[in-house]
C-alpha cells in the first residue's frame, strides 16, 4: 500500500543536496610534474630535509610497492588508476618560504577554512581544539602549539617531527602499519608528503582535543598523508580529523595512513568525520579513499577507541583496526557510513586479540540510499593465548530506496575455545510509514527523516566528542539534540 | 463559529486506481464526538488517511475543510500543525529515536507553526510524565524508542499519550479501541473523556460498540458503499448491534 520513500520527489531532493564543500581556492601552488619513480621521492625527501633513514625506509616501500598489487578482494568496483598521472607533491605557495606562524599563512587560506567551518585563526579559539590543516601535502597551520607545550605535548606537522623529533619518528613509524602491509600503505610510506604527529608523555592528559583538518586543493594531485599518535604510559588523547576537497569531474587519489601507539595504561580515541567529495549524481569524480589505519595497544590495560563518520569519497576502502596486544587492553570501533548515488564504500575493522582478558566492541551503521552500495567488512581474531578474550560485533544497514546495496561480511577466527564472541546484524528501510507518522504529528519531511536517521545512527554519535559531534550534525543534518528524558 | 470544524462534502478518494470512498459527507461540530462503524473494507482507514493526507490517498472530487480551511492544498504536518490528530491503526516503531524525543519535537513543530516558544524542557517531561501516568503507561516506555518492542496495548496507549500532550482540536482515532483488553479500553475511554471539554471533537473508527458505551458518542454513522449509508443517535450503536451491517449494506448499494 505504502509508497517507497526513495520515490518520493522531496527525499529524492534530500538525498541529493550539493556538496557544500566544493570550491577551489585559486592560490600559487609548488607541485611536482605528475608520475612516480625513486627521483620524485629523492625530491620530496630532499623538500623535506630529511634524515637518511627515511629516504631509504621511503624507497624500500616504493620498490615493494612496484612489484606489488592493488586489492581485489574488497566489494568494490574500482576503475584502473594511472599512477603515473598522479602529481605526488603540491604545496600551496613556494616550497622555500613556508609560514612561520599564523601571520604569515597566505590569507586566501585561512579563509578557505575559513569557508569550511574551520577557523584556525587565534581570534577563533573559543572551541578549544588544537589544529593542524593540512593543504594538499603540506601543513600549513598548527593552532595552539605553545600551551600543549607547556603540557610536554607535541602536536606538530608531521615532517617537522621528523626534523624535530627524528629519533621519535624512527622508533614508531611503520610499526603498526609495516610498509608491506598493504599496497596502499606501501603507496603511502614512499610518498607521504605531510600530516600530523602527536606525542603525549607519561601519565599527562592531554589538554585539549587535538585536530588535523585535511583539504585537498589542487588537481590532478593525490593527498598522502601520515599520522602516526603516539600515548606513552598513562596518557590520554583525544583526536579527531575532518576532509573535505573541491568537486571535480575526474577522480583524486587519497591514500593515507594512520598509526596509534598506546603504551600501558594509556587511552587514545580517534574520530573521523570524512566527507571528501563524493562525485556528483551520476557517478562522475570524487575522492577515492584508501586509508589503512591502525593502533597497537602495546601496553597493558590500553585502549584505543575509533569514531568514524564516514560520508563522501566516491570509493572507500577503510578498516580501522586494533591490535590488542597488552593484556586488558580493549579496543572499540563505532561507524556511520553513509553512500549516496554511486557511491561505494567498503568499511570495517579488525580486532586482533592477543593478550589475555582483552576485549572488542564493534558498532557498524551502514546507510545506503540512490545506486550505492555499502560493505560493511570485519574481522574478529582471537589467538590461541588470547584467554579472556570478548568481542560484540552489532552490525546495522538502513536503505533507502530500492537500487542501493548494504552488505556485511563478518570473518571470525577464534583460535581460543574459551573466547565470548557475539555477533548481530540487521538491516531495515526507511518507510513510508516512519515517515507519515512523524509528519502526521507535525515534523516536516525534512526533519523526519532526519529524526529516523539520527535515530538509526545515534549510538555512534554518542561516541563523538562534543566539538565533532557539530560537524557531523552538519554533515548528515540531523539533529544532535539529545534526546530527553 | 457558526462553521462546523470539520467539514466533509461529496468526497471522492481513490486508493492504486480503486474508487474507496466515493461522495462522502460528514460534519464535524466543535466539541462533538463521532463514531463512524462499517464492516470491513469500507473505506473507514481511508478516511482517515485522506483527512491526514497521506501520499497515495488521491482526492478526486470533493472538499475537505477544517475549521473553514482547505485541507486539500495543505502537507499532512500543516494539517498536523491546525490540529489534526490521527491516532494509528498499527503505530509504527522508529527504532533509536527516543519517545520523548519525537514527542516534544512533534510538539514543539506544533508551537512554532502557532508562533509559539518551544517549551521548557522540564515542562515537557513533567507534563508527559503525569499523562502517562494517567494512561498507565510504564514510565520506561517514555525512554524507549518509539514504540520499540512496545506490546500492541502500548503503542495504542502511546497514540493516547501523544493526543493528550499535543491537545489537537480534532482527533481522528484509527480503532484504537482495538485489540485491547478491558483494563486497557477503559483507560484509553477515560483519555478520551478527560480531553472532552466542549471545543475538541472526536472522530472514532470502531468495529465494536464496547468503547461507545464507555465514550457515549453524539453522533454514530455507518460508512457501507463508499459514502456514510446512515447516521443516528447512540441508539444507532444497539440496533447495529442486533441486525449487523447487513441491511446497510444492502440499502447503500
């Protein structure tokens, strides 16, 4: 009886509401000619000054990666990419004369964050989150440096830890995510050209959220940026990242990777609003995100804790993981992706447990509308000395509509027999019913199907921290108004 | 005021290319109580779903006026808005979105459309406490998602609680009556007459005479053939009672 809402003209306008993000700031870049071989990463090592050691980590992962092969196990329909027609180093004005302080960041910049929601100027603070912006390839702003200072905290541009802290650097890069970990993460290791890098000293907590703001500018170039989080004994960080890029016809490349540390007793949290551009209604453009992110609970009693809000890119291929290595350490993964039109995403997370009494919660909402298809893809490991080991995996997919996809491919490998692992999984609509039953009350359509959908995905903006939680309000325009009583 | 508040004529309303009602006529005084009966697949629901507006209920002749306004031109949460209330047949479950939450969103849509301030969220919540607690519904339900796992006496009690905090001017009640125990029945009766005060009327679609004797209507009218085949006093109720739609049937067609 009831009409699908996907063939409802006003949620149809809903669901194709224009990337908001997608203008380019027209500003004198310094980029590399595209293509790939060992004298462009000589290039944007010698750019960056860099020590010995990480020229040679860098070329080791290049010659891998040449040998090497992209994925194809994901669910996901990637049209061939032309690495060699990829610039791999842009940076906004010369190379030379990087800003010293905020004074001195070009100011066509800052109000391009500006325009963004992300003002990084000092008169902006009153949010109270530190932030690194990150413009193509190269960090351009780093807020609130001297008072996370006073704190022992290093909150930097990544290559100016490799310039500041190398030995830092060295001990923990590529110890999570190995060069060979992947063919993106090889990708990554030998042409990362910036991102952010925290260190938080022993039993400090650090101040202040932490923030690294990624845009993608310029064309034709890809975005690889590394983060590598490190929490030593007793610490706690809270960090969160956005995206967002110009709309444009042909596909951009952005493959990062992000490396956790959390040393005994020590607690990161990670959120991710992501919301590159998707492509347009037809499928055309959008970023390819290829991102491979993990922490290692090294320590005892550790946790690491990933939020992500996964909304643009064209194509997502994204697993954040957690090793738990450290007895009692625990790790968490709760998700929102959401795929419009063409969109595909391929989302999940590993739970590696290895040391005794650790345990995982996973929370996966997949929401999936137009021609897209969603993949929600995981895998729980218990080693055979993991005793004590828990995991709860909840996996939910909401369609809207009747030609998108939701998929879930739950792997479990319990090598203990004594390991608690639960799983659960549902998928449901948004219906026409839902919807007359709020308008029937007074909600407009608008607000009714952002009620529905805030209500599918609230358990995980509960996880957000408060300063996010507003971005992702935005970026889903739903309500965040908890609900009472 | 000399307009009745609702204000049916000669309506027409056609369901996937079906004619369901067809000419349909009913006046609805301010603070009156109305219960329309038929058999089943009269076109009671579709009554109301066309008075709300819902998307696929198609009004091909006929006018719909509430309170001297066009309903036809207006969006089911405008109609919502002048105080159109449809308590559901099978309320829906909107899993994650508190019961609260949508309550005193949908109310507080209500208020802006009448250029009213949102209300106190203390306000709120101590006002649907005492409803609820008047409806008997268990105050853990007020937290849950909307009728999330609620029993089919609860959603029906919920529809209650949602009539008595958003105080429409005319509720139209989907045989709320149904399915319910006696206990139940007698709270959603005593709802209705505790919301009796003269100026909101009540419309009431019912197979059954049990909760017209608790609610003691003004008017009763049989819907048989696509349009309202007789109207009468409570008396009506008994004589449906003993001779069944049978002869209404008959003299509609």
């Amino acid at each position: 009886m009831s009409a699908p809402a996907a063939r409802n003209p006003e949620i149809q306008e809903l669901l194709q509401r224009k990337y908001q993000h997608g203008f380019v700031t027209d500003i004198e870049s310094d980029t590399l000619p595209p293509g790939l071989d060992e004298d462009v990463i000589r290039v944007i090592s010698a750019r960056k000054e860099e020590p010995e050691f990480l020229l040679d980590w860098r070329l080791r992962a290049f010659r891998y990666w040449r040998e090497a092969r992209e994925p194809s196990w994901a669910k996901l329909n990637i049209p061939p990419i032309d690495y060699q027609a990829i610039s791999y180093y842009s940076a906004p004005g010369a190379a030379k004369d990087a800003p010293k302080s905020l004074d001195e960041v070009d100011p066509r910049l800052l109000e391009t964050y500006d325009k963004l929601g992300i003002p990084l100027h000092e008169r902006a603070r009153l949010a109270g989150v530190a932030v690194d912006a990150v413009f193509d390839s190269v960090s351009v702003a780093t807020t609130f440096k001297s008072r996370l200072a006073e704190a022992g905290v290093i909150f930097c541009p990544f290559s100016e830890a490799v310039r500041e802290h190398p030995e830092l650097v060295r001990k923990y890069l590529g110890s999570v995510v190995p060069y060979r970990d992947n063919y993106f993460a090889a990708l990554n290791s030998a042409v990362f050209t910036d991102g952010s890098f925290v260190y938080v000293p022993k039993n400090t907590r650090c101040p202040m959220e932490l923030s690294t703001y990624f845009r993608i500018n310029e064309r034709n170039t890809g975005q690889f940026e590394r983060t590598l989080i490190i929490a030593d004994e007793g610490s706690e960080v809270s960090y969160l990242e956005g995206c967002t890029a110009p709309m444009r016809d042909e596909n951009q490349l952005h493959a990062a990777v992000v490396e956790l540390v959390a040393l005994k007793d020590a607690r990161i949290k990670y959120s991710t609003v992501q919301n590159w551009y998707p492509g347009d209604e037809k499928g055309r453009g959008g970023i390819y995100n290829f991102v491979t992110k993990r922490g290692d609970c090294r320590g005892r009693n550790s946790s690491i804790s990933w939020t992500q809000v996964e909304a643009g890119s064209a194509i997502t291929w994204k697993y954040p993981s957690c090793i738990l290595r450290g007895d009692n350490s625990t790790g968490e993964f709760y998700s929102v992706a959401v795929t419009n039109n063409f969109q595909q995403a391929d989302t999940g997370t590993k739970m590696i447990h290895i040391g005794r009494n650790t345990s995982s919660n996973i929370l996966s909402k997949g929401i999936s509308a137009g021609r897209a298809q969603n993949t929600y893809r995981g895998l729980v490991k218990v080693f055979p000395r993991a005793e004590g080991a828990r995991n709860r995996t909840q996996c939910d997919s909401l369609l809207i509509g009747r030609d998108c996809g939701a998929h879930t491919f739950p792997h479990m490998d319990i090598g203990h027999p004594r390991a608690v692992v639960e799983h659960e999984a549902t998928t449901s609509r948004i219906s026409e019913d839902q919807l007359f039953y709020c308008r029937q009350r007074g909600l407009g359509e608008e607000d009714a199907v952002n009620l529905i959908v805030n209500g599918f995905c609230k358990q995980v903006f509960n996880m957000l921290p408060m300063e996010f939680a507003v971005e992702a309000q935005a970026l889903m325009n739903v309500s965040l108004e908890g609900a009472i009583g | 005021m000399s307009a009745p508040l609702l204000d049916i004529r000669e309506l027409t309303v056609r369901v996937e290319g079906k004619e369901i009602l067809s000419g349909l006529s009913l006046e609805v005084g301010r603070g009156e109580v109305h219960a329309i009966m038929g058999p089943n697949g009269a076109g009671k629901s579709t009554l109301a779903q066309a008075l709300a507006g819902r998307d696929g209920y198609g009004v091909s002749a006929g006018s719909m006026r509430f309170d001297g306004e066009d309903l036809l031109g207006m969006s089911p949460e405008e109609r919502a808005c002048k105080g159109l209330f449809l308590g559901f047949q099978y309320p829906v479950e909107i899993p994650g979105v508190s019961n609260m939450y949508l309550l005193r969103s949908a109310l507080n849509a209500q208020r802006k459309a009448a250029g009213q301030p949102e209300i106190n969220a203390a306000e709120f919540l101590r006002r649907a406490r005492q409803e609820a607690s008047r409806l008997k519904l268990k105050p853990e339900l007020l937290k849950r998602g909307v009728n999330e796992g609620f029993s089919g006496g609860e959603k029906k009690r919920n529809e209650m609680l949602q009539l008595a905090v958003l105080k429409p001017r005319l509720a139209v009640l989907d045989e709320t009556d149904s399915g319910l125990d006696i206990d139940a029945l007698k709270v959603v009766a005593s709802g209705i007459r505790a919301l009796r005060d003269g100026q909101r009327a009540f419309v009431l679609i019912t197979h059954y005479e049990r909760i017209l004797n608790l609610v003691s209507p003004d008017k009763v009218h049989v819907l048989a053939g696509g349009g309202i085949a007789r109207s009468g006093g409570a008396e009506l109720v008994q004589e449906l009672e003993a001779a069944g739609y049978e002869t209404f049937l008959r003299e509609a067609a």
